[in-house]
C-alpha cells in the first residue's frame, strides 16, 4: 500500500497559473481577448481545470516516490476507495490518498539444479520421404489425356440451355463434383459434349460461382440444363525427380541429383522446425521455474486489475474464467523481471531495429522483393517501429527481450536434450496442445 499526501499548496499555484493561462487564450462574449477576468474562467472552466492538475500532481508523486525509491510495480499504481468530487477538492485543503500496488517477492537462484527437457531434430529418410512426397503432389506435371477420367481437370465451354449464358471454363473432377456429373464426363474426349443439370454439380449450387465468376445478378442464369463441349483434358502426373523439379523446387543451381536434393530438403525441415523447436524448450522452461517459485500476489487486486485492462467490461464470471491464464502470466513476468534485472538485461535501440529489419527483408522476399534497396528497406522499417503508437516496436522489443532472457536462462540450468525425428516431435507438440486444451 502507497499512501499521498496532498495539500491545497501542493496544486494551487499551478491551478492558478493555467487558470492565468486560460484567461489568456479565453474568447468570452462582452470581453477582449486576453482581457477575461481569472475570476469568470474559475467560474466556467475552474473546476475542471482545477481537477486535472490535482489529478496530475498526484500521479507526479506517485512516480517521483516509486523511481526515488526503487519500486519496482508491476502494474500502474491502483487508487484505493472513492474518487473525490470537484466539491470535496474545493472544500478541504489536505488530502491522504491510498494506492495498492502490486511488488512480488520473486526468491529465485538459477543453477544447474533446475532440469528441463529439450529435443533436438534428427531429420530421418522418413521425414525426407514424407516431404518429398507431399512436394510431388504440390508440383505436378499436367500433361493432356486423351478422355476424361477421375481427378482430370477438363477445360469446355459451358452453355446453358435456358437463356445465353456461354463460358469457356475449367471443371476438376473432384470429389466435390457430384457422382452424377462426374460420371457423365468420364470417359469423354476432347470435342465431345455432356449435358447436365446445373443444380447437381456441387452439392451446394452457390459454389458454381467457383466455376463460372460472375456477379450474383449473372450467378442467376447458372441454372437449368447446360451443355460442355470439351476443348482440352488436363491430366496430374507425379513428376520425375530430375533437374527441372529440383530447380522449380528449391530454386536453380541448389541441387544437381537426388542425393543433394535430399540434403537441401533435410536442411529446409530443420529450419522449418527449428523455431517450434526453441518455442518448446523456452516454454517448458517458464512452466518448470515457474511450478518451482513459490510467489504470493494479492488476487482480488489483481482481478481488478485485469478487469480494468479490459475497460472495466468483464462480469463476475468472465474475471474468474479469464484470471488462471492471467495469473499465470502475471507470475512468469515477475520472474523474467527478475531474472532480466540480476543478468542486467538490456534491450537497445539498434538491436530492435535489426530484428525489424530481418524479419521485414523475409517478409518482402516471400512477396518477390528480395532486392529492395537498403534505403527503402530502412524507411519500411522506421514506418513499421513508428506505426500504431509504437505497437509493432514494442513487439520487437519484447522479441529481443525474450530471446536475452532465455538464452541466458539456458545457459544457467541443465538442458536435458533428446534427439528424435520430426514425426516424434509432431507426436509430442500434439499431446502438449491436448494437454492445454484439456
């Protein structure tokens, strides 16, 4: 608990001053501007004005006497009781005022004692099989067939019989093409036609607007019995594992037979992996410091606090439901606090800057960019730190922050690490996620 003293002469000559202030700026009828009198604007506007600089008074001590004094809350300082009235400020010239903080006892000693598990990826030819497999389905050769068959993406021009609706268009025989349909079409040849009811193409008959575009005025004439007169049979073929599907892959020149392109695939699993890899050792760190640190909080101010930070919008029963998860957090912030001030974290400047500039030069590569100039590269990273009232720099800052933070949690306990392949690991990440949910 933080008690305030304020006295009357504590805010009144600033009071006066912005009252001075005002009457300056102040444009009331039957007056020249800059000649209102102190007393009419403490009449209009004093009370207010009055509050405000009392309200900024206090909240002045309360960070003068919290940075004097090394207090380090976690939460901004929460007022205790009723808030006072214009009429109480003007009638009493002293004022004790009680805030509540919250300043956890964090007793915590990082050593080798404290163990958690870790996993290391060994990419396995299973693995490598595995995504081999899925990339030959996602880069397919199409070659022409001569009729049509299941899976076959058949290219016609679709005519409707009922008015002149008329469109040349690609149909994939799929399973979510209706038996029906799909079985008027197989066995077709190019130059050939298929009558059929529109309405039983797909099991649900908005979806011809996948098929044939068009507005939902012109969606209107999909209806009815239409005819296709095939002009090409498309057909998907496993490609052969040759240069062109490495090259279309992996990009050219990255592997020149199978064996590299193998390699280069293990390499892309690992590095795919490895951020869910981190992100599973740094959590099981937080949750095993923090089932060992025992710290006390006072909950009923803290479920004040989240209801606040939620505008003050949250029934009884949300509160409850809502604070496990935050307590949870609130209890691994006062740990990392701790851990951050005895390493002597610190997050510079330049070091967000960076983050931003990696992870902005990754994003432009994925769209193509990858040769933007340094110079326009810097002005997306300065827009981006400046964007939002700083919301994006201070995700980057908590990034830079975390990353210090847990490699130097690692680096002061055991780290039992187990190899296994990336199907154990999916395994284990699985039964994590159920066991959240749960």
């Amino acid at each position: 608990m933080l008690t305030v003293k304020v006295a009357e002469s504590d805010f009144l000559p600033e009071y006066n001053q912005r009252v001075k202030e005002q009457a300056k700026r102040a444009n009331f009828k039957g007056f020249r501007a800059g000649k209102v009198p102190a007393s009419l604007v403490k009449k209009m506007v004093g009370k207010d004005l009055k509050m405000d600089v009392f309200n900024a008074t206090v909240s002045e001590s309360v960070d003068q006497y919290l940075k004097e004094n090394n207090v380090n809350a976690m939460f901004q300082p929460m007022f205790k009781g009723d808030f006072l009235t214009p009429e109480q400020l003007d009638a009493a010239k002293e004022f004790t005022l009680e805030f509540e903080l919250v300043v956890p006892e964090v007793d915590l000693t990082l050593s080798e004692e404290i163990s958690v598990k870790g996993y290391e990826l060994n990419v396995s030819d299973a693995d490598i099989d595995n995504t081999v497999n899925r990339l030959i389905e996602a880069y397919p050769n199409e070659v022409e067939a001569e009729e049509v068959a299941e899976g076959d993406n058949v290219v016609a021009t679709f005519k409707a019989a009922s008015n002149d609706f008329e469109k040349e268009a690609t149909l994939e025989l799929n399973e979510k093409v209706q038996e029906e349909v799909r079985k008027a079409f197989i066995g077709k040849k190019v130059g050939e036609e298929v009558t059929f009811e529109a309405e039983k193409v797909y099991e649900d008959p908005k979806k011809l607007r996948l098929l044939f575009g068009g507005t939902q005025e012109e969606s209107e004439n999909f209806t009815g019995e239409f005819t296709a007169t095939i002009s090409a049979i498309k057909r998907k073929e496993a490609p052969e594992l040759n240069q062109e599907f490495f090259d279309k892959v992996l990009g050219e020149e990255k592997a020149s037979n199978e064996e590299e392109f193998r390699a280069e695939i293990a390499t892309l699993i690992g590095d795919a992996n490895k951020p869910s890899i981190e992100a599973f050792l740094n959590d099981s760190i937080r949750d095993e410091i923090s089932e060992k640190v025992e710290i006390s909080f006072p909950e009923e101010l803290l479920k004040r606090i989240l209801n606040s930070s939620n505008d003050n919008k949250l029934s009884d029963e949300e509160i409850e439901e809502k604070f496990p998860n935050f307590l949870k957090a609130v209890k691994w912030r006062a740990i990392s606090n701790k851990v951050a001030e005895s390493a002597e974290i610190k997050v510079e400047h330049n070091e967000i800057e960076a983050i931003a500039k990696e992870q902005i030069a990754a994003q432009m590569a994925q769209f193509g960019m990858g040769d933007l100039p340094e110079e326009r590269l810097t002005e997306f990273v300065q827009n981006q730190l400046t964007a939002e009232n700083g919301k994006y720099y201070q995700e980057y800052y908590e990034q830079v922050f975390n990353n210090k933070l847990f490699d130097y949690i690692q680096e002061q306990i055991t780290i039992a690490s187990e190899s296994v392949d990336l199907a154990k690991f999916e395994e284990i990440m699985k039964a994590k996620m159920d066991q959240e949910q749960a």
